[in-house]
C-alpha cells in the first residue's frame, strides 16, 4: 500500500533571511502505517492547515521555545490540522472519530501518532461539525482561537466605548476573524487593511467590517486620519513593519495593540518580536500603549470557552467564515511558498489544503 500513502519532507533550509522555496521541499511515497502498538493510533489527514507562523521551523534555530526546527530528511510538521481516526489501539480514540490537533501535525495522508503525547495533543470534533470538518481550522482551532482569545483578553473592546479596532492583515485567516469578532464584542467602528480593492470589497460586503484600506493602492497615514478622526483604541497586529509604524502613529492614550503575528519580517532573521524605531518607542511610551506579544498556547484554559463562543456564533449566522483550500497534497508546498513570499492572492480567509 505504499503508494496509498504521500508526505512532504524538508530538503533544505532556505536560509534565515530568504524566503522558501519549492526546491526546499519533496512531496514522495511513503509506506502506509502496517501496524500500531497499544495506545496508538493511525489517522487519515482531511485538511491540512497553512500557517505563516511556520517559517521559523525552517530554519537551524526557530527563535523560540515552544517550537522546534524541522530536521533536514524529515518529514514536515505544520501547525494544526483535522484527520479522521482509521485505526485505532485506544478505547478513547474509535474508528472513524474526527480529530484535530493544534501542532505538530506532520504533513502526511496517513501516520501513526501516540495519544498520550503531550507535543501532539488529540482532541475530538464536535459532532455538530462533523460534515464540515475544515471549519476546526478555519475557526475552531488555532485561528479562530487566536483571534478570539487576543481580542478578548489584549483588545480592551469594551461594548458602548465608541472604540476604533483596526486589523492589519485583515483579509487572512486571524484577521478577518479578528474584525468581526471585534465588532461582536462591542467595537464601533472596525477598518482592516489588506492587500487589494477585491478584498476590501469581501470585508466590507460579507464580513462587518465598517472600511477599508488597500495598502498597496492607498495613502496609509491620510486614510487612517479620514476613517479614524478619534483616533486608534485597538490595533491586531498580522503585520508589523512600515505599515503597523503608520498606524501606532495615530494610536490613541492608552490604546492596545494586539501583537498576533509580523509576517513581514518572518522571511527575515530578526528577533521576535522585531524591534521597532526609537520614534515608535516614544510615541508608545509618551501615549501609553500596550504592544503585548500574543501566544495562544499561554491560554489553553480557555480553550473550551472559547470553542464555543466561536461555534455559538457561527451556528447562528453571526460569525462568517471565509475559506481558500487547496486540493491535494502535493499542492501543499506550492501554496505555503506563495504564502511566504506575497504571490497574488485574491481569496479571504483561511488557506489549508484538502488532503
């Protein structure tokens, strides 16, 4: 059955200041797990989830401690991802269950994972959501969680406080979720900037976001004065380099950025969280504004609420969300390069492969 069974491995490194390449990657048969041991179990891949966040496990040391480098030879491990259980030497994991683990999820069809590993924890899909299984990447794992619990607990959205929430980034996968859950929780006005008219057009038609702005067409600083006149209470922060410089500018006194992500620097060999200008650190000091770096991981105690948070309002039409998937696992390496290095992208939302 070996050429049932497909996984990408890494070749090479692209090096700490290059952006990745196809030619760093190898999508190869591999052979299918024959036999597992007691408390293991075997899982088909459904979806696979694409993360910028992954660049620095390209590289010999990934900058942090909470992630490891992926070995030369080895196959790739992404971030989350949903399988279904096929397999199984468990009496909590049956066959045919939905599962999703938030890291470490090897880009492979079909392998092999012990259930009691703390670096690959195994939680199961809610079977409201069974026939839609993408939807635990796009909301309910990482991203969506991401989104929510940053929102919630760096945002200070306070409902009633005539507050302005911005998000960089605004048309992926964090940030479009970012904007409306913003707007849930009581922002008044909500402007994301991402990267084309189209889509500006999807968050402001589709998504609740109240503007726009198009950061390689429009005047960044001269429309942020024009949609934000009281200035900037809440920043999420995808993004960082110039343009988050733009918008720290024009924060108001004791606003709040929210730092989720800088994938402007992440082809970059640069500390995280980047550094940022003397002028910024004075401006942040002189106002009093909070740039706290977000890890998700820090809050799995809040998991569970913030799953069904997430789920409640998406059963009930509140939450949209958007989803660009990619068929196959071979077209795994080519959309992540794509990702990494700013290929034109017209979709929102959450990219992930269907494996």
């Amino acid at each position: 059955m070996a050429a049932d069974n497909k996984r990408v491995i890494l070749r090479s490194r692209p090096g700490a200041d290059n952006a990745p390449t196809i030619d760093n990657f190898t999508c190869e048969q591999c052979e299918y797990p024959a036999t597992i041991k007691d408390g293991e179990v075997v899982i088909k891949t459904l979806y696979l989830s694409l993360d910028p966040a992954m660049r620095c496990r390209l590289n010999d040391d990934s900058g942090v401690d909470y992630i490891k480098p992926i070995e030369i030879g080895k196959t790739v491990q992404g971030l989350g991802a949903v399988g279904e259980i096929i397999d199984s030497k468990n009496e909590q994991f049956m066959k045919g269950d939905i599962v999703q683990s938030v890291t470490n999820w090897p880009w492979m069809k079909y392998f092999t994972a012990k259930t009691d590993d703390p670096s690959f924890p195994l939680l199961k899909v809610d079977s409201a959501v069974r026939d839609n299984p993408q939807i635990v990447l796009s909301l309910l794992g990482l991203s969506g969680l991401t989104s929510y619990l940053g929102v919630k607990n760096k945002g200070h959205v306070t409902s009633g406080a005539n507050q302005t929430f911005v998000v960089s980034g605004a048309a992926g996968s964090c940030g479009n979720l970012a904007g409306q859950i913003a707007k849930l929780l009581g922002a008044k006005k909500v402007v994301g900037i991402c990267g084309s008219d189209l889509k500006c057009d999807v968050l402001k038609s589709e998504l609740n976001f109240d503007s726009t702005i198009n950061y390689k067409t429009d005047n960044i600083p001269d429309r942020l004065k024009e949609l934000c006149p009281d200035g900037i209470h809440s920043y999420f922060d995808n993004v960082g380099g110039t343009l988050s410089e733009h918008v720290i500018r024009q924060m108001s006194p004791n606003s709040h950025i929210i730092l989720c992500g800088q994938i402007a620097v992440y082809n970059k060999d640069v500390p995280y969280p980047p550094p940022i200008s003397e002028e910024i650190q004075s401006i942040m000091k002189d106002r009093n504004i909070t740039r706290d770096r977000f890890l998700v991981l820090n809050y799995q105690d809040q998991f569970n609420e913030g799953i069904k948070q997430l789920q409640e309002w998406y059963l009930s039409g509140q939450l949209k969300v958007p989803e660009y998937v990619h068929e196959g696992i071979e077209s795994t390496v080519t959309a992540f390069v794509n990702m990494m290095t700013s290929v034109k992208q017209e979709k929102v939302g959450k990219q992930m492969v269907k494996v």
